[in-house]
C-alpha cells in the first residue's frame, strides 16, 4: 500500500466520478482506476459498488477513507513540525471568536502579544461557527462556549462568564447592587440583534423564567449598544468581565440574580493538528489574561463589598 494510492483514493471519494478525480490529480482515468484495483487486490475486498457509471463506496472503503485522512493529517503535522524547526518565534495564527468578545479578549491582549512576539502574524474573526471552522481547519484556535462532544476538537476550559446589567449611571436602579432577573421585562432594554449568540442565551434564560424580553432597540455591534446605555436609551445585559474591563464611570453595573445567566468559556483546537510555536504562544497568552483579569475584578468586587 503507497501513499500515492491512498491519494488517488481519497480523490476518488471526494469526486465520486473516477474521470473527474483523473483531472484533479494530472493522470489517466486508467492508471487511476489500475491504482484503486491494486488497493483493492491487497486488502482483498471491493472498495467501490459499481453501479453503471456511478460508484459507491463500500462499507471497506468507509473504513480506509477514515484511515487514511489520519495518515495524511499525521504526515501533515510532521511536515508542519519539521518546517517550524527553521522559524524563530514566527509564523502565522488565525482566532476565532463570538460576535463582541474581541471586546473583551483581544484589545490590550493583542498589543501585549504583538509587542512580545513581533514576527507572529495574527488575524481575529468574529463567527458564530467556531467549532465548525476549527474542525475544518480554517481557523488554528477558537474561543467560544462549550461544543458539542467531537474526538477531533481538543477543549480547554477558559473562564465561567457571569452576566450582569448595564445601565446608565444615573438611571433608578444603580445605586442597587443586585436585580432579579425577572426585574428586566419591566425595563427598557437595548439588546443585540436575534442572532447574537449573547441575545439567545438572554432569551433562553427569559423564557426559562416564563416571559420574553421585547428589546426598544436592536444592534449588531457592541459599541454601539454601549453608546445607548450611556445615552439613557436603555439597560442590556453583557458579560461583567467584559463591563468591568470597560472601565466606563457612565455605565452602573448590576448583578442579575434568581438566575444570574452564565456560560463555560474555552479554547478549541484540532486534536490531531500540530500547535506551532504561534499557537502555544498566544495560549500562554491568553489563559493568563484571562487569568489575570479575573484575578482583578475578583480584588474590585471585593473592595467593593
């Protein structure tokens, strides 16, 4: 069994049509087909049904096309591994994040990490897909809430966010520590558009409470929400480690209790792609930013008590 077949395997699969993956892979529809019988005579069992000039594959070539993706992506990571070893604290990253947590994660973060490693090239997205862009590769880390169980993602837990109420300083309730959650269908609220990650949770939470939040005001962007609250237009509820970092005098942050909504936060990446020097770099980063900022609105929280 050569590589090479198990290339021309794995082009067969994706194509499902024995002259088009000829085409992709610059070889005669015969030698490939004469590759794909030499396969099937060492493994002693018919890879492909063939149905006419349709083919299918066979619960065999089920199995050897899972096999061998792991050999290439293991092959992959040698040869990401290998070219590392001529980089010096280099090399490229792309993160991605929810919608506004670049807010949080990524200002002071990103300055610091550039200062300390000038030569990493680093481009941020804003998706609601993370996991999904992970797995496919198109982006090396991801920094969002809690997927769903997949052997191909590593998961590292990151923080557990608390959400809180932001209104504007002088609106009637900042000079209380604490509202209850059922409190917020009697406010004027301003709110991130319906699918915003941060407005669903909101709403899960609302409905779960037996009412659902009618928003004066929708928008995309988190500057823009927080240029409301500062106007008096409304209240809205954002992570507190996010308001707390803001550090803005005009805003009065609230705890929202019976319930205080909250999510698991982590970091995603491919289990079996290799972590360059960029990536295990920003991860120290990240994970003691996060660290370190928890650490400091945990010591606010406390003198202000």
């Amino acid at each position: 069994m050569e590589l090479r077949q198990l290339e021309y395997f794995i082009a067969v699969c994706e194509e499902m049509h024995f002259s088009r993956a000829s085409e992709r892979l610059c070889t005669t529809q015969s030698n490939l087909s004469q590759q794909i019988k030499f396969l099937e005579n060492e493994l002693g069992v018919p890879l492909f049904d063939r149905m006419g000039k349709r083919i299918a594959l066979t619960d065999a070539g089920k199995v050897l096309l899972e096999q061998s993706r792991h050999v290439f992506a293991h092959i992959q990571y040698a040869r990401d591994a290998i070219a590392e070893m001529g980089t010096v604290q280099g090399g490229t990253l792309t993160i991605g994040v929810l919608p506004g947590d670049a807010d949080l994660l990524f200002d002071a973060l990103l300055v610091d990490f550039h200062r300390t490693y000038p030569n990493i090239s680093i481009s941020v997205i804003e998706t609601t897909k993370i996991s999904e862009q992970v797995t496919a590769g198109t982006i090396d880390i991801g920094v969002a809430t809690a997927p769903s169980p997949n052997e191909r993602l590593t998961v590292i837990p990151l923080f557990h966010e608390q959400f809180a109420l932001a209104t504007r300083a002088d609106h009637p309730l900042a000079q209380e520590s604490s509202v209850p959650f059922a409190q917020l269908q009697h406010l004027k609220m301003v709110m991130f558009a319906p699918d915003h990650q941060v407005r669903q949770l909101i709403e899960r939470y609302g409905l779960q409470e037996g009412f659902r939040l009618r928003p004066h005001i929708e928008t995309t962007t988190l500057s823009s929400l927080l240029s409301l609250v500062e106007q008096g237009i409304g209240a809205c509820v954002l992570p507190r480690l996010l308001l707390e970092n803001l550090k803005k005098p005009e805003i009065a942050i609230l705890s929202l209790t019976d319930p205080t909504p909250s999510q698991d936060i982590c970091i995603l990446y491919r289990s079996d792609k290799y972590i360059g020097f960029a990536a295990r770099a920003f991860l120290d980063a990240l994970q003691a930013y996060i660290r370190t900022a928890t650490e400091q609105a945990a010591g606010r929280n406390l003198i202000a008590d």
